[in-house]
C-alpha cells in the first residue's frame, strides 16, 4: 500500500467534493476523495456505542487501487455478522446529532451547482438524509422511542434542500473582499456567524482535527446570471447570507438580544465578475431588525398585533453592541436606512421610530464625530401612497450618496485572489496570466462601512431598498470595469430587469425563510407596469399565507431550528421541549401543550433580552413620559434649532445654503436632492424627516407624548458627489397598502355589516 503525503488541512487541494458510505455491523466507513480523485482517505464510525461518538481517521492516503482492496479485506473479516454493505454516494457530511441517546450522521446525498466565484463551484443541497450511527442490536429499551421520533422530526423540519448551500474550496460564508483580505488563513471558519451548521460539525472537529469531511453550509440565497452586451460580458452573482445568531421566524425573533445579535440579520453580497478582462467587484450591504429590545404578540385573530417595547435597556447597551459588531465586520462608516413609519393614526411603528432616533442620538453622543453612525429616516409608505417615481427617485439618491460613501471592492486580476492558501486558478476565464504579470502587484480597491437598512419585518420595504443600493452599485461596477463610460443604468435597460428580478427572487426566498410567505412585491411590480388588478389579489393571498404561518406554524419551525442550531439540546428524564411554558433558550411562552385548548392559539413572543418573560405574563413595557431620554442630548447632538425647522410652505423656495443650516453639522446636501424636494409633490417631502423637524407630530399620532414631539432630525449620509435624477416616470399609485388586505380580511369576519 501507498502511503502519500497529504496537503495542509482545509487547503482546497485536501476538500473531498464526494464520498462513498459503507456500513458493517460494528462500524461505518467514509471513503472521501478530493476534487482530483487522486487522494483518498478512510473514516471510520463506530456503531457498537449505543450514545457515544467514536471517530478514527486513517491517516493514509489511498490510491483507487488500495481502496479496492481494503474493501474486499472489510467484506472478507465481517461476511460471518453480515459482510460489508455500500450504503449511499455522498457530497458532503453536515455533522452529527444526538437527540436523546444515539447519534445521527448528516449527509449531503444530491447537489446542484449554482454557480462559482473565481473558478470555485458554488453548490446547493437538493438531497440530505439522516442516518442513526449505532446498531439496532446495541440500542437500549430504556429510551423513549417516541419522543426520539417527534424530535427526529422537528429536526427534518430544517429542510437542506431549501435556501441552503455551500463550497469546497472557497469561504462561501466570507465577502469576496474578506477573502482576498484574508487569504493567507488556512482553515475553514465553521464558528462563523453564517455557518449554519457549526453545532453540528463542533464534536466531530473537536475529535478530527482536519477540515476535508464536512462542508460549511450557508443559508440564504445564491443566484448568478451570465449578462452580454456590445461593452462585454460579465457574469453576475447575488448571495444572501442569513446568520445562526438569534435566528428564528417572524414574532418569534425580534429586535436584538443582549449580545447585540439582531433577529433576520443577513448580509447581501453583489459581485460582478469581467469575463475578458479577469477583474472583479463586489459591494455588501445588511439588513436586520431594529436593535432594540421588543416584541409583539399574534394569534389566528389579530392580524396586526401590538409593538411592545422593553424598557430594560436605558443606556442602549445591547444597540451599542451591534453597532459595534457591524463596525468590526465592515468598518466604518455604518450607515442606517430607516424605513419605518413616522405617523400613524394609532402609534405602533412610530414607538419604535422614536426609540431607535433616540438610541443611536445617545450612542453618537459618545462618539467621536468621525465614528458617528448616519441615520437616515426615510417613511416609505408615505412615498407608496404617491407617486412611484418619487419613491424611486429618492432611494436612487440615497444609495448613490451612500455607495459613494462606503465604496466597493474591486480586484484587477480575480484568478489571483488566493483563496484556501491557493490561487483561486478559475478555468472558465478566457485571459490568461503570464509569469512576468504573476510578478506585477495587484490593484485592489475596497469597501469601508457598509448600509444597513431595515423596516420593521426586514423584508418587504427593505427588499426594495436593497434593490435600489443594488441598482446604483452595479452601474459603478460596470463603470470600474470599463464596460459602460457612465455610472448610471438607464431604466429601460436590460440589465435593470435582469437585477430587479434577482432582488424579487432574493427577497421572496428570505421572507419565506423568516415570514413564512414571499415578499409583498408592489412595488416592483408597479414600476413594471402592473395594474392594481393584477397586484390586489396576489398580495392579498400573500398577507394570509404569511398570516397563517406566523400565528399556527412559526411554533414548531422555531423549536426545529434551535434544535438544528444547538440552542436547546434533548435531555432523557427532562421535559420535551413542546412541553415546556417556556425556555432559556428561546425566550419563549406558548398557550399550551395542545393547541387546540385555546381557539386563540395565542403565543407569548419572544422578547429578545435574557430572560425578560413574567409568569404571570405582564407587560414589562412602562409608559413614555419624563423619566426617558431627554431630547436636549438629541438636540445638542444634532446641532438641532427648533426655529431654523423647515416648514411645509418654505420647502418650495429651499436652497441648499439654507437647507444646511437647518441639518446636523456633518451632513452635506446634493443641490439634486435640493432639486428633488423643491419638484416633488407635497407627501413627498414630508415623508423624509431630513427636511421637517416635527415629523413625529403630536396631532397624528395622539397616543405619543407632547414632549417628544418636533425633537430631532434624523439623516446624517454624506455625500460626496452630486448625482443627476433620472427624469423617467413610472405608473401613479394609489393610496392602497399591501398589509391593509389582511385586516380587511378579519373585519369583514368580525363586523360584516360595517364595511
């Protein structure tokens, strides 16, 4: 037998893309092989412990030939208990579980390829199967076999082959940026916040200590699309990396816990590879809830439940926290686009507008001016009930200031980012690379902060934001490549459809992954021309599908996703976790053991502090009044003069010298933005609070204190060019929300004879 030398653990030369299982009485043997089939190694699992994990990997590395041989050798010592048996073809071992007493394997049975990034093939699950590791024969009678079966099946639940992907040889879970960055690492990072199953892996790296079995898989999304034109041909990629941290479904998961990990925190990734010339780009904004401490209750009958917030907190320790985490993953600066609303009739998302202003007001205070996050309110449903071009316009402008703010990462030569400890060496590229420009420097340029954007889902509104960062990015990516003289797509451009409908299909992935439904799509489709007609009945379908799964469904797919993520661990002789009124894991109180006990089905949700939950279920939220945050400390911050406000009359004759006088000392205004306002209609201006400081009026929203009203302005986006505005209109809007269909729904339940 060979023996040959092994290349260094984790390197991409020593990842098995494929393995074969084999099984005898006493053991399992995983014989994996790496993307050459040159190397192949043997993993041996023993199946005579009934709840221990026993793992030995021969260190030798097998030709095709010895491992013939040592198959027949196994056939040959075991045929007198059964013989040896080929079980399955596998691509990749997920990792290892125990419920209650056996271990279970993970396998990834079927794959498709999705794509690759610098010659590296980009993978998703179609297939996975659960395999029990110990012999029926050695199992004890003393293990409550159905309760190990309800837990099996909660963990099915997590299905693999939805959203879920990985690579071999390339740090998926990492920014292309992070990669070059990093590229002298050697190990795969499965404690990464993105690695979905980093539980799973943990006792088996603990034990083996190489990185070649398992995979690292990423939930999200991943999608690429090959784009041709005169100027070239560029392929174009789109992830979405959705983090283990605080994950869960929609009111299961809000706001932020005490760690500063915030509920639906994903990272968007957009990358523009240029066949011809081998250069590349990428641009990452975020996404996640709003960093504070609430929660809201649901049940089958309320549709639009309350907001509650949790005064616990009065120092914003845990938003600091996430802030905090965002500047060490992106630096700075961090830039917030809130989307929320700033008037309601009856307050709910205003509660939460006020607190966040009033949190990162305080957290900048402490600050130096050069670290100071920039926050820019922006209500779009006040937009959505006007005019669609100005909706458009204006997120435009937004993103331009703020991609020209953060930048992006662009590399002169992709197939020399070395990735794993070796160049990336992308087959696909049509240019190839001589010795003496092996030799030359490389030119990198890189992204500094990033955008974080949020309503209060993170999902509809910010799809449509993230879309429009997106847009704008991309027309500089072009540019940066040299395949287009402007910065600008123009809106008839394919390449426009093309993105749109990757950021359609991007956002109905992420909200059935967190919403249980596909996103209220509107306003992509109104910008392409769809009647209301059209739209109505889809998105009323929508708000009860995702109204279904939030009030009867989200229960048990919460319970299976912290038992994937090893945030609740099955213990025998203890309460099954369906019995529990709460936990320490989930925060989490429930109607009861049996749903139907309760016509309400009326779950406590989780509030995202420790353990904040009363038994006897009282409102922890105390009332706004005086004992809050003293708006001096905004308006001092700010630089905010109540007499310099800008008032609806004077918006028409604004100039930018006098627009400035009125804004925060660190904000510069474009003369277009200028433009914009003085040419947009009447709701149009009120609906970004940069240009009234009183857009929290006391008149609108009569359950909000007099004291807080007219009391900060909240943008702080610089910008460093101006921007020109595209003059293309698009189709009128009426005055009609998506979210009104499923309240309209339950009236017409309720009160039939009123409507």
């Amino acid at each position: 037998m060979k023996i040959m030398t092994m290349p260094k653990p984790g390197s991409a030369a020593s990842t098995f893309t494929s393995m074969k299982v084999y099984k005898t009485r006493t053991s399992y043997y995983l014989i994996g092989k790496d993307s050459s089939h040159s190397h192949r190694r043997v993993l041996k699992i023993d199946r005579s412990e009934p709840a221990e994990l026993n793992l030995f990997e021969d260190p030798a590395t097998y030709t095709k030939e010895d491992v013939k041989d040592l198959l027949g050798r196994l056939d040959e010592g075991n045929r007198f208990c059964g013989g040896l048996k080929f079980v399955i073809k596998a691509y990749g071992l997920v990792g290892f579980i125990r419920l209650l007493k056996p271990y279970y394997m993970i396998l990834i049975t079927k794959r498709k390829q999705l794509g690759s990034i610098c010659g590296h093939p980009i993978f998703g699950v179609q297939e996975s199967k659960l395999f029990r590791i110990p012999h029926h024969s050695v199992l004890l009678n003393t293990v409550p076999w159905k309760i190990e079966e309800r837990y099996i099946k909660l963990f099915n639940l997590v299905d693999l082959s939805k959203g879920f992907f990985y690579s071999n040889s390339y740090r998926i879970m990492w920014s292309l940026q992070r990669n070059a960055l990093e590229h002298d690492a050697q190990n795969v990072p499965f404690d990464d916040m993105f690695v979905w199953n980093s539980f799973l892996t943990r006792e088996f790296r603990t034990k083996i200590h190489t990185g070649h079995w398992t995979v690292a898989l990423i939930h999200g999304f991943f999608k690429q699309v090959s784009l041709e034109w005169d100027a070239g041909k560029v392929t174009l990629t789109l992830i979405a990396r959705r983090s283990r941290h605080f994950a869960g479904t929609r009111y299961l998961k809000r706001g932020v816990n005490t760690k500063g990990r915030v509920a639906n925190d994903v990272e968007t990734e957009q990358i523009v590879y240029a066949d011809e010339t081998d250069q590349i780009t990428s641009v990452v904004q975020h996404r996640g809830s709003i960093p504070l401490f609430w929660s809201q209750e649901t049940s089958v009958l309320t549709p639009k439940p309350d907001i509650t917030l949790i005064k616990t907190d009065p120092t914003y320790e845990a938003t600091k926290l996430h802030f905090q985490n965002l500047e060490a993953r992106y630096g700075k600066p961090i830039l917030v686009l809130n989307l929320i609303k700033t008037k309601e009739k009856r307050a709910r998302e205003v509660l939460l507008c006020r607190e966040f202003a009033d949190a990162v007001a305080q957290i900048n205070n402490s600050l130096p001016e050069s670290n100071r996050i920039k926050f820019i309110q922006l209500d779009m449903h006040m937009f959505m009930k006007s005019n669609a071009a100005d909706l458009q316009d204006v997120l435009e402008l937004v993103a331009s200031d703020a991609i020209d703010t953060v930048g992006f990462f662009h590399s002169e030569k992709a197939t020399e980012i070395m990735i794993l400890g070796a160049p990336a060496g992308n087959s696909t590229s049509s240019h190839k690379v001589s010795s003496s420009e092996d030799k030359a420097p490389i030119k990198e340029s890189f992204q500094h902060g990033v955008l974080r954007s949020n309503c209060i889902d993170c999902l509809d509104r910010t799809n449509v934001s993230q879309y429009a960062f997106g847009l704008v990015a991309l027309g500089r990516q072009l540019h940066k490549l040299g395949l287009q003289k402007t910065q600008h797509i123009s809106r008839g451009s394919c390449v426009l459809k093309s993105l749109m409908e990757m950021y359609n299909e991007m956002g109905d992935v992420i909200a059935l992954q967190y919403g249980g439904s596909p996103t209220h799509n509107k306003v992509f489709l109104q910008w392409q021309g769809k009647s209301n007609a059209t739209i109505q009945p889809q998105e009323f379908l929508r708000s009860i599908m995702r109204h279904f799964s939030n009030a009867v469904l989200d229960g048990e797919k919460q319970d299976a996703m912290n038992i994937f993520l090893g945030h609740f661990q099955p213990e025998a002789n203890k309460l099954a976790l369906w019995e529990m009124d709460y936990d320490n894991h989930l925060h989490l109180r429930r109607a009861g053991n049996d749903p139907n006990s309760d016509l309400r089905m009326s779950f406590k949700r989780s509030y995202s502090a420790g353990n904040l939950l009363e038994q006897n279920g009282a409102n922890p939220t105390p009332s706004r009044g005086s004992s809050e945050l003293d708006t001096s400390s905004i308006n001092k911050l700010f630089g905010v003069n109540p007499a310099l406000s800008i008032s609806k009359k004077r918006v028409s004759t604004i100039n930018e010298a006098e627009l400035k006088k009125c804004l925060p000392y660190d904000i510069i205004v474009s003369d277009t933005l200028c433009s914009l306002i003085n040419n947009s209609t009447e709701s149009l201006r009120t609906s970004l609070s940069i240009f009234d400081a009183g857009w929290l009026d006391s008149q609108t929203n009569s359950c909000c204190e007099p004291s807080q009203d007219r009391h900060f302005l909240s943008t702080g986006l610089s910008s460093k060019t101006d921007t020109s505005v595209n003059g293309h209109t698009t189709p009128q809007m009426n005055s009609y929300h998506s979210d009104d269909y499923i309240e309209d729904f339950f009236l017409c339940i309720r009160r039939p004879s009123q409507l």
